[in-house]
C-alpha cells in the first residue's frame, strides 16, 4: 500500500482517502501519527526541523498499523431520528415531533427536536451544548464556592485534546462532549478544574483537594482514557 503524496491534505492508503492534518510541535523529538476519532482523519504531528517528505515517508511505512486503528474506530453515531445518545450515562433515543411547539426538550428517555426534519441535527446539538453549559456551571460554582474560591467565567466549546482547562484568573473552560459521559466523569472532571482554583500545579495537595471535591476521581480518570475517544464519535 502506497501513501500519495500529491495532496498534503489526504493520506491515500489503497483504495481510501483519509484527511490528514499535520502539527508542528517545537518540543516535538519524534514524526507521531495518531487517529483523530472525532473527524476520523490522521494527525501528523512533525519536530519543528523535520520536513513534510519524511513525515510522509514514516506514514507509508505506518500504513498497516493506520490501517487497523482506523478500522477500530467505532461507528459514527450522527444526530438524527432513531440515534441513540447518552446523556450522563442515560440512553435517550432521538425522536422528532414536526408539528411540535417545544423546540427540542427530554421526556421519557428520549430527546423530542421539533420543526423540520433537516434542521434537526443542529437543534439537538445545540440542545446538548445548552444541557452541558447548564450542567458544568452550576457544579463549578457550588464546588468552587465550597472550597471558598470564586470561578470568573465558565465557557463551554468543542475541543479536541482537553476536557477541560484553567487559567490563571478563575475562567474555566470545558468540552461540551463531556453531557455524553457518565455523571461521575463529568464531575470529576469539574472538580479537577475548581481544584486549580487554589493549586495551578498536579503536586499532592491539587490531588487532595480533587479527592476531597468529588466521588472517585481513579475511575473518573479511567475510564476517559479507555471511553474518551467514543464520545467524539457523536454528531
């Protein structure tokens, strides 16, 4: 199998054209590949000095190994009638209701969209945004203010690397995916965050203080390193 190398963009491995995004990193030691599971392209990331022939060069002897972690992606699951999504580890069903005056609410384990069918993907992901918006707020500020601490501003967005993330001046920042994990997922990684409120470090103390802020931060952490990666297959 033979990597193409006329368009940067695309990775043609046999008779299939993966996007391919490449990143140059100055840290960067070694040309890494890894799978992008919420896009399903390939990101290459490149030592600030290492040219774009050898990072393709290292893809075509790689396309075995892209092959099968491609292969083990798990299937999109796109925001349409009859999908199921989970909502803090509850299935719901998508379920459309044209003539309906709700716009798009929960009810019974399922997520109604009224209004037109097409336009439905769109309303129930910004549904999800709103839930995971209203969810992680009001359990940053009351973690937050237990510890006696004060959060800014949260803000909710699609992120890729990170579940969430601190700065400096109290403003927290969170994937909305993380509405699709288990509860106790979301709120470790909540507590993780508000524990940066008082130590910008992982030393002993931040870890405490985590413990301290919610259930079982161990598991929490496991299972986003096994299960993260499927909660970018939604949408």
């Amino acid at each position: 199998m033979a990597v193409s190398r006329a368009t940067p963009s695309i990775l043609r491995i046999g008779d299939r054209e993966i996007p391919l995004k490449i990143a140059r990193h100055a840290q960067a030691r070694h040309i890494s590949l890894r799978i992008d599971g919420a896009v399903g392209a390939i990101r290459m990331i490149l030592p600030r000095r290492a040219a774009l022939r050898e990072g393709l060069e290292f893809a075509e002897q790689k396309t075995a190994w892209l092959l099968s972690q491609l292969d083990a992606m798990p299937a999109r699951v796109p925001f349409r009638e009859g999908s199921v999504i989970p909502i803090l580890g509850q299935d719901h069903v998508i379920r459309h209701s044209p003539k309906g005056r709700r716009g798009v609410w929960r009810d019974q384990g399922a997520i109604w969209a009224s209004g037109h069918l097409e336009h439905l993907p769109r309303r129930v992901a910004d549904f999800l945004k709103a839930e995971a918006r209203r969810e992680l707020t009001l359990r940053a500020r009351d973690k937050a203010a237990g510890i006696e601490c004060t959060v800014r501003k949260v803000t909710v967005r699609e992120t890729r690397t990170r579940w969430g993330s601190c700065s400096s001046d109290g403003n927290l920042s969170f994937c909305w995916r993380l509405i699709l994990t288990p509860e106790p997922v979301l709120d470790y990684v909540v507590a993780h965050e508000v524990a940066h409120l008082k130590h910008m470090n992982h030393g002993a103390r931040f870890w405490t203080l985590t413990k301290r802020l919610t259930g079982d931060a161990h598991n929490a952490r496991v299972w986003l390193r096994q299960h993260g990666d499927k909660v970018l297959r939604y949408g």
